[in-house]
C-alpha cells in the first residue's frame, strides 16, 4: 500500500479535532455551577486572561452550519441576549478574587455583529467595568461579509477590533446555491475593502471543503481568488455533515457531497495553494502570511491549540461568555447553557450558566499536553511532555501507522512525517483515553 | 470430576468404528497415526466423556491415570499461584491431547471452558498400545514439539509489554491456530471469557475489556457478537502485536 493509499484510508475515520482535551462531548453533567464559581474565585488574579464572546444568533441560517447558533427574528431577542451577556459579565466579575488583566479579546458565533455597533459597544462597557482590557491586545471578531458596511468597519475599528475573521467557504455560485449562503467574491472583495479602509489591520478567510456540488476545481477558483485579496490567515475545514443533529443540514442534498477521496483531494488542494504562494502551514488546517503573529508562533514552536483552532494565544485561562461558551480555568473546563432562553433565563435569575464540564486531573493535563504537541508541530516527546508514564499501549497501537509511513517513532519520541501530517488527528486519538465508545459522531479526519 | 455418561448411560461412543471415523478430529488428534482399520485398538481401550461447562477434568497433584484427545468444546488449564491467582496457561482446543507434558502427577488442573468431548485412555494402556503402535508415539512426539511451540508462542505474548500487545498476540495465534484446523482465519472464536483471557494474559478484566475496546477504535478488530472476534487488518494488528506469531 502506498503512503498516500494509507492516508486516505485513515482520513475517513472519525475522529475529535482536538480544540480542547477532553473534547468538549466528554464533559460531564457532574461538574456544574458550583464548581465554576469556586474555579472562579480561586483564580490568580496576577495572570491575565482570555475572553470568548459567543452570540449564537443569524439573520438566517446557512444549511451547511454546524455551529451553535439560531435565527434571531425579533430585535427584542437580540436585545434580551445582550443584556445576559452583561449580566453574565457582571456575575463572574462579582466572584473573582479582584479585577483581572484581559489579554485578548474573541468573539464568535452566530454572527457576533448581529448586536449591532451600540450593542457591542454596550458589551464592552460591561467587560470594562469588571476587567482591566489592556491597550492594544488582539481584539477578534467573526463577521459575514453580507453585512459588513462602512459604518460597522469604522465602528468596530473604533472599539479596538484590529482581526476579523470572514466565512468565504467556496465562491461558486452553485456551491453557494446548494449552501444556501449567497455572497459573490464582489462582496467578499466589499467587506474587505470596508474592513482595511477602516484600519482593521488583519484579515482571515475561513474556507470549507467537503461542501455540496464542490470540485477541486471550485476550490482553485475560491483560492485564487481570495488570494488575490491578500489575508493574513486563512483556516480551511471540513464540512461535517451530521444532519441527525442539526436540523438546518437536512436541506442539503447528500447525494451531491463529495465523497471521502473528493474531501482529500480538496483539503490538498488548498493546503497547495496557499502553501505554492508562500503561505506558512499551520497545524492541520490553518494558514498565515509570513508576517503575521501565527507564522511567527509556528516558527518559534509556540504555536498552540484553543476552540477556534490554532493560535499562538498562551495564556492558560479563558473565559467563555454567552450560551455554549466554554471556559478553561485551572482546575478544569465548564460549559454554558446551549439552549439560548434558557441560558438568558439562569443569568436573569442572578445564576451561572453552566450545564456542564470536566474537572481536570494530572492525567488529563499530561494526555492534553501530548495531544496539543501533535496537534500543533507534528510531534511529541512523551518522556518529556509526561515523565510519570510511558504509554506501552499508545506506542504499540502507534505502530501500524509507523508501518504505513505515516509517522516515526524513536524511543519516546513521535513524529509525523511529511506525508502522514494530514491525519496527524488519527495519532492523537490514541492518546485520547475518553474514546471508549464509537467515533460517531465525530467528523472525518479529512 | 468429570462425569462419565458414556460409561454408565446407554449411549455409546463405542461403536466400532462409526464414531472415530466420523470424528471431527480424526485427523489432528493423536489418533491421526493409525489407519482406519487400526481404531478398533484405541476404541478398546477409550471412553468417550461428555463434560458440561465450568467440569474439572483433571486436578493438579492427582496421580496421572488417564490421558485424553479433546474431540470438541474447549479445556482451561491452570495452576493456582500462592497470592490466589489463577494463572491459565493454555487453552486446549479440539485435537489436543491432555496429559502431554505430566509426569506421576498431573501438573496442572484442566476445566471445561463450554462444554465439552474427551476421549479418556488409560495411561497403562496407551503405552502398552504405543509399544504396538510406534506411530503412536511418534504422532505423540510430534504433537509434543507442536505444544513446545505453542508454548513459546504464550511466552512471546506473556513477555510483551503492553496490555494490547498482548491481546494483539493472543488473537493472531488463535486465528492462525483456527486456520491450521482447517478453518477461516477470520472470525476468532472466544469460547473462553474475558476472565479467562485476563487470567491467561495476566492482565485485569477491566485491561482486556479496555484494550478490546482499544484495538477496535483502530479499526484492527471488530465483535459482531460476544464471542467473536473479526479480524479487520491483519497487517495493522500484527504491527500492534509487535511479534510475528509463525
């Protein structure tokens, strides 16, 4: 079997992406509100934090979206949200030893503009009046080039954002028809414009491969062209079509999704593109312009893995805001509310949000170390990332790929090589010690 | 102990030639070495035992009277160590002889794992009728290097490191022991329990179940029932195994 056979068999296999470990589905209902308040006011309130907004609500819904988010039909909804957002600010404020430095600033979604200009301004207001936000940190948000105008370009310019992350997926016209997210490449080229006349000084496309109706052929054409604009970052993932979960994926048409070979020869082909113009690879899915901070992250070895995919981002703590969200605290990871109503209704009742989460032991940090060094570069030294075990069994079941030349290993040490980097997913399973049932529900590795 | 029905119940395993020539084993068990019309001389001197599941057939320390061919089902044989583990040290399946390797005493307890077939033979006279037989006893000879060699094979597994290492083992050697009887490769029949398997591997039930569970998430193995295994790549789990079981 060739290499190359060998990766595409295990590229179809379902496996976590590995944005946090535990993956977020192993959480447990164990761990709750009282565990977050007491992670909460137990935090070093030396060590500056990261924040996570998340607004879970659309204009309309794309069929291929699998993130937590709903139509927002009535303003008051919208309204009704933010003001949670703040209570919920004010709520984690009140338990904190003292007032912490915040060190970057995320927000995500949904589509996170959908507050409007005076809402996230309003949100910020609240952030600072319970965190010290200090000057000039990387501000990020997620926008939908379909409404992004001038006014929102200088707004958010003016309220620090300086990174803004664009949905592209594919500019075919019938990939766009079949996704039911209508954006011709003109008003992509708009939003970006808008965006940098502004002063917004980064740029990142997001692409999808794996959609309806796609080819490697309208993936050279969105390349090309997105290229042509010049962003900072790109992040390329695969659709996970799981329409038994998400009712908004049954509109699209299974018969027209490319199969487990298609998936592969897309993701290649745009991993290709960008990396023949120069662009620097990052972890699996992600690519950045030479100058910017993630290149220099992945030259330096500093590169690391959080919820929205790669960023060079160390600081240990998160705090996830709004329905879903995620914090990361010393003592283990908690989970809001997904249910929007119901996430408003704890915070209006002056109670924390979580539903549920895990409480991290010695072991768990030790396997999320291993994971997040292969996630990131590729390779792990066990002996060093944890001196107290030697994985007999992670080694033994490493071997076939080993035999199939997807990776090397010396000693304890484990690297991919070249060709088996694009299911890199596969080999960090094998230290996911979670994975005690079936992978379904997981996406394709590819 | 066993239960003798064929001795002491109507039914007959005796019947002159019928039931050996007939017999599932006929050409793996010791009898292999004698031509058809020489059975009459190891019916004379046999007697066919049915044994139910969990049945002791022999028990370490007893004076070695009798020997035996499993004809069907599966044998546990075991020795009880001083902290009151049980260590199983082989599986015997149909074909095997039992009482190879004792000497005055049978060196280790034999259970039916499900139930099971024995033929039972005198230890006096089988080796009046080896005296008359050679082949017999080279057949037996024989069959001793084929159970020094399986003994080797449970040393390499015994010897592997890792929990999966040693499952990956076991299966591959169950599987090419199914295919030298003339069966498919693939599925494995697990007869035996994960009991069994942990006391034999020296590993706890909670390991085996977990590293089934390992070698499954890697697509080496599936179990369609509880006692099946399918082997799905073979390659991969021979690399898991990190031996080449011949």
């Amino acid at each position: 079997m060739t290499v190359e056979a060998a990766v595409r068999r295990y590229a179809a296999r379902p496996v976590p992406r590995y944005t946090s470990y535990p993956a977020a589905a192993e959480f447990s209902a164990a761990v709750g509100s009282a565990e977050h308040a007491a992670w909460l006011r137990r935090l070093d309130p030396d060590e500056s934090v990261s924040l996570y907004l998340h607004v879970p609500y659309c204009r309309e819904l794309c069929h291929y979206c699998g993130c937590h988010t709903k139509i927002a039909v009535r303003d008051h909804v919208i309204a009704g949200y933010r003001q949670a957002l703040e209570g919920e600010i004010a709520l984690v404020g009140s338990l904190l030893p003292r007032r912490i430095r915040v060190g970057r600033l995320a927000w995500g979604g949904g589509t996170p503009s959908i507050l409007g200009a005076e809402g996230l301004a309003a949100v910020l207001a609240a952030l600072r009046r319970q965190f010290d936000i200090e000057a000039g940190i990387e501000h990020a948000i997620e926008l939908d080039p379909r409404h992004v105008d001038p006014a929102l370009a200088r707004a958010l310019a003016g309220l620090g954002v300086n990174r803004v992350s664009l949905g592209v997926q594919d500019l075919d016209p019938g990939v766009q028809a079949a996704i039911g997210r209508i954006q011709p490449q003109a008003t992509v080229a708009a939003a970006v414009r808008m965006l940098r006349e502004a002063g917004v000084a980064s740029i990142n496309f997001d692409l999808i491969y794996g959609l309806p109706h796609q080819t490697v052929a309208s993936i050279r054409a969105t390349c090309a062209a997105v290229a042509g604009l010049q962003p900072d970052r790109i992040a390329f993932f695969g659709y996970a079509h799981l329409p038994y979960r998400r009712a908004n994926q049954r509109l699209i048409d299974e018969t027209v999704l490319p199969d487990a070979a298609a998936r592969y020869d897309q993701a290649r082909a745009i991993a290709q593109h960008f990396q023949a113009r120069g662009f620097v690879p990052v972890g699996i899915d992600h690519f950045a312009a030479p100058h910017d901070a993630l290149a220099k992250a992945v030259a330096d070895g500093r590169l690391r893995r959080n919820f929205q995919g790669y960023t060079d981002d160390d600081r240990p703590i998160l705090l996830g805001f709004g329905a879903s969200a995620v914090s990361r605290l010393p003592e283990g990871f908690v989970q809001n509310i997904a249910d929007n109503p119901r996430y408003c209704r704890a915070i209006a009742g002056q109670q924390l949000a979580t539903t549920r989460g895990w409480r991290l032991t010695e072991e768990d940090l030790a396997r999320g170390r291993i994971i997040e060094a292969l996630m990131c570069s590729f390779e792990a030294d066990l002996e060093r990332l944890d001196p107290a075990r030697t994985y007999p069994d992670e080694l033994a079941l490493l071997r076939p790929l080993a035999a199939d030349g997807l990776l090397e290993i010396r000693s304890s040490r484990i690297r991919m090589t070249e060709a088996g980097r694009p299911v890199v997913r596969v080999a960090a399973a094998v230290f996911d010690s979670f994975r005690a049932q079936d992978g379904k529900g997981f996406s394709m590795a590819v | 102990m066993a239960q003798e029905q064929a001795a002491t119940s109507g039914r007959s395993y005796r019947d002159p030639c019928g039931v050996c020539l007939d017999c599932a084993v006929r050409r793996q068990a010791v009898c292999a070495a004698l031509e058809d019309h020489e059975l009459g001389a190891l019916q004379a001197i046999m007697v066919s035992t049915r044994i139910g599941a969990q049945q002791t057939v022999v028990e370490e320390g007893q004076p070695r009277r009798r020997v035996f061919t499993l004809t069907s089902g599966m044998l546990r044989l075991y020795t009880m160590l001083p902290d009151g583990r049980r260590q199983i040290t082989a599986f015997l399946l149909p074909g095997d002889y039992l009482g190879l390797g004792d000497e005055s005493s049978y060196d280790q307890t034999a259970e039916a794992v499900v139930d099971s077939v024995l033929c039972g033979f005198p230890v006096a006279e089988m080796d009046r009728l080896m005296e008359r037989y050679p082949r017999l006893q080279l057949r037996l000879n024989q069959m001793t290097r084929i159970a020094l060699r399986q003994a080797r094979d449970s040393q390499l597994i015994l010897g592997r490191l890792a929990p999966v290492e040693k499952l990956a083992s076991f299966l591959l050697v169950l599987s090419e022991r199914q295919a030298e009887s003339g069966e498919p490769e693939s599925p494995v029949h697990l007869a035996m329990t994960r009991t069994d398997i942990a006391d034999y591997l020296g590993l706890t039930i909670e390991t085996v179940s977990r590293s089934f569970t390992k070698l499954r998430l890697q697509g080496l193995i599936q179990l369609p029932e509880a006692h099946q295994v399918e082997i799905i790549d073979r390659r991969a789990l021979t690399a898991v195994a990190g031996i080449t079981p011949r």
